[in-house]
C-alpha cells in the first residue's frame, strides 16, 4: 500500500475498548525483547478509543497504533509525522495499515511492518 492522505487512521475509527496490558503481553508474545529491540518509545494507552500507540525508530522514527477489532484480531498501522509544505506544524500521514492479525502473530507482524518502512 502507498501512503496517501486519504487512509483514515486506526485512531479515529469507532472504539472498540484494549486492555493495553494485553495487548502489550500479544505484541511481546514468544519474544520477550521484541519491544527493546524495536526501540519503542513514549507507549500511550487510550482506554476509551481502544488504542495502544507508540513510536519506534530503526532507521526512521515510526509511529504504531494497535487496536483491538470486535472479532477479537487486531488491526496495525505505521504511520510517520511530517511537515508538509505550507505549514509549520507537522501532520500525521498513515503508511499502511494490515487488519486481521490474530495475537499469535501481533509481534512478528509489528516487526515486519516497522522494518519494511524504516
């Protein structure tokens, strides 16, 4: 997928509620050092939007949102804030989002997105 303007992000989407804890221990599932070795940083939780948000940086600084879907899998999206031509404030840009990962395969699908895009 090519990073467009016109994706809408995982974080405006309806809520459908995230026990970070959970979805924390998913991402770390079978490899405990998956979230040192990626360098997250600045983990936030949003409890009421039902997302689990934080930023990595391999070569480029990343930004990934978890969230849980109502058919139990989650939903991945890496996205990056950039400035744009015209305006002083950076803007948030969605680079690609993958939906219906089952827990099993959270971690491994996080890795693989962080360093496609990095």
């Amino acid at each position: 997928m090519t990073a467009t303007a016109t994706i809408q992000t995982l974080i405006t989407e309806a809520p459908t509620g995230i026990d970070a804890r959970v979805a924390y221990q998913h991402l770390n599932l079978g490899d405990s050092w998956r979230m040192a070795r990626l360098g997250a940083r600045d983990l936030m939780r949003d409890e009421t939007a039902g997302y689990l948000q934080f930023d990595v940086r391999l070569t480029k600084k990343l930004r990934v949102v978890v969230k849980l879907a109502a058919d139990d899998t989650y939903a991945i999206e890496i996205g990056r804030m950039r400035r744009t031509k015209g305006s002083s404030l950076p803007e948030y840009q969605v680079l690609e989002q993958a939906r219906g990962i089952y827990a099993d395969q959270l971690g491994e699908t996080v890795e693989r997105l962080c360093a496609a895009w990095s």
